[in-house]
C-alpha cells in the first residue's frame, strides 16, 4: 500500500486540509501554533515528516500567512522530507506582478525568490499556481524548487454549463481577458464576447464597443478572480444594455476584501455569482445567499498522485 501524502497546513486553509485529506492518498498532518506576547508566533511540526512525501497548503493571502507558509516548508525539509510540495492555491502580490513606474518593487518577484531560496527535500521541491492573472509568474520561481501551473479549468467548465444552461454566450470583463474566455468558449461550444473600453483622461473607463450581438441571450461572465467587482459589475452593466436578458458571474478566485460581496449582491446584475474555495474568504462567505463556493480538493487530490 502507498503511504499517503502528509498534509500540512496555514491556518487559513485548515478547511482545505480537511477537503483534501478525504481523498485516501492524503493524510493530516498536525502543527501547534500559538502567539508569544510580543507578537512573534511560535510553531511546532508534531506529525513526523521523515522519509514522507510532504504537502503544505497555504495561500499567499497576506505577509503572515506567507511566511507561515515559508516556515512550515522550511521546517518539514529540515526534519527529513522526502519531497517538499507546496501548494498555493491563491498566490497573492499579483497586482504587483510587473513594473510600470521606475522604482516600482515587483512584489511577485520578491515572493517567488522568497519560496525558492526553501532547502530542497530529498527528492526535490515544487511549487503548484492555480490560475494565476499572470502566465509569467512560474518565471519568477529559481533555484531548487520547480513551478507547476495547475488549471481550476474542469471545475470551473461544469459550473459555467450549469449556470448557463442551454443557451447563453461566455462573456469577458474586458478585452484583456479575451484570450482566456475565447479558450473557455470554444471548449464549451458557445459563443465569446468581449468589451473594448474607452480609457479617459481623469482614470474612469467605460464600454466603448462589444464583439458580439448579446440581444435577448443570457450573458456568463468569467473571470480569474473577483476582488473589489467593479470590472464584473461594469461589464454586466454594458452586456445588459447591449440587450443581454441577464448576467451570471463564474471565477476561480473569490477574493471579496471588506463589502465587495454585498456590493455585488446590491447592485441587482447577477442571477449567480460562483468562484471556488481557493481563498479562504470565499469559504467563509459561503452561506451567503448570493454566492455558491466549489471545492477544489478533488483538483488538487487528482494533481498530487499524478
């Protein structure tokens, strides 16, 4: 019998162990954690790791939980782990993933060097990216530990279909987004639409045109991740003025800092607004009325015994 996967966790995705170590390949592995007075956070590994193919599961949802996450990694290679997997379901610091102005600090850089300089495990260590807004982070990655861009695609395919049903066209926040959408599409046999904005002078934007005849026809709009929702409630807007009987929201990363959700839920646009539990703050939004929340543990099962 194969020994299963050690799984460890942050804090914040303790509810994403739980998912995952149902699969019979993973197994839980425990941590004692606590805060000294001063601040400083005190860890302890309590499940053996030697010799054991080592999972750690965490987001880079802020600086603590990515230097848990960094910690934790650390500290499983040093106790003897066969191989090192980290698993980063959400990788933050994606909005500083290039430099625009000079001086500007790449934090997605910075981070990614950060996860590379880990010791490498016995046999090696990884890193697995779901859908990152950026294909050029893997790049970032150095050293001992190789990057894997994992996909959310099968799951984020069914709840489209579900949401759209017979008929519907899969619409893009943006002309940005044009690429992805267009792959999703034709996957799915439907139509893709997009919307080209019109940037102005004092930073607003607004629809300058759209692709494709969206009159009387149900609109599913897909993005990556949902933070703020002012791209998604703008684009719903413009597909349901150009004639769109209504507009659906489907997305890999629920993010929704502060009232993003309620915003959304207010502003009367969507029949459904769907995303997975990559992020821990979708998990915990998930009995709101608005928002239906899908696991990705089978996803990240399926990819750890590959």
């Amino acid at each position: 019998m194969t020994t299963p996967r050690l799984v460890f966790a942050t804090a914040g995705y303790g509810y994403l162990q739980e998912s995952l170590c149902a699969y019979e390949h993973c197994e839980a592995g425990e941590v004692e954690t606590r805060p000294f007075p001063d601040g400083e956070r005190y860890l302890r590994i309590l499940t053996e790791s030697v010799g054991r193919d080592v999972v750690v599961l965490g987001g880079t949802i802020n600086d603590a939980d990515t230097l848990t996450l960094y910690d934790l990694a650390c500290a499983t290679v040093g106790a003897g782990a066969q191989t090192l997997t980290l698993v980063i379901p959400f990788f933050g610091y994606q909005t500083m993933e290039r430099r625009v102005k000079k001086g500007e600090v790449v934090v997605a850089k910075t981070r990614a060097r950060l996860f590379s300089s880990i010791p490498p495990a016995g046999l090696g260590n990884r890193v697995a990216l779901m859908d990152l807004h950026s294909e050029g982070i893997p790049h970032y990655f150095s050293g001992e530990v190789r990057p894997v861009h994992l996909s959310a695609r099968p799951v984020v395919l069914d709840e489209i279909r579900r949401v759209g049903g017979e008929d519907f066209v899969l619409g893009a926040t943006d002309a940005g987004r044009a690429k992805w959408v267009e792959s999703l599409a034709n996957d799915l046999g439907v139509e893709g639409a997009f919307i080209f904005k019109r940037r102005h002078d004092d930073g607003t934007t607004e629809a300058a045109s759209m692709n494709a005849d969206v009159r009387g026809r149900k609109v599913v709009i897909y993005d990556d991740m949902i933070r703020t929702g002012g791209s998604l409630i703008g684009a719903a807007r413009a597909y349901l003025e150009a004639g769109a009987s209504s507009t659906a929201a489907v997305a890999t990363h629920g993010v929704f800092p502060g009232d993003a959700l309620g915003r959304l839920n207010e502003s009367g646009l969507f029949t459904h607004i769907v995303c997975t539990d990559s992020h821990p703050r979708s998990h915990e939004l998930a009995d709101e009325p608005m928002l239906e929340v899908v696991s990705i543990a089978g996803l990240l099962a399926e990819f750890l015994v590959a």
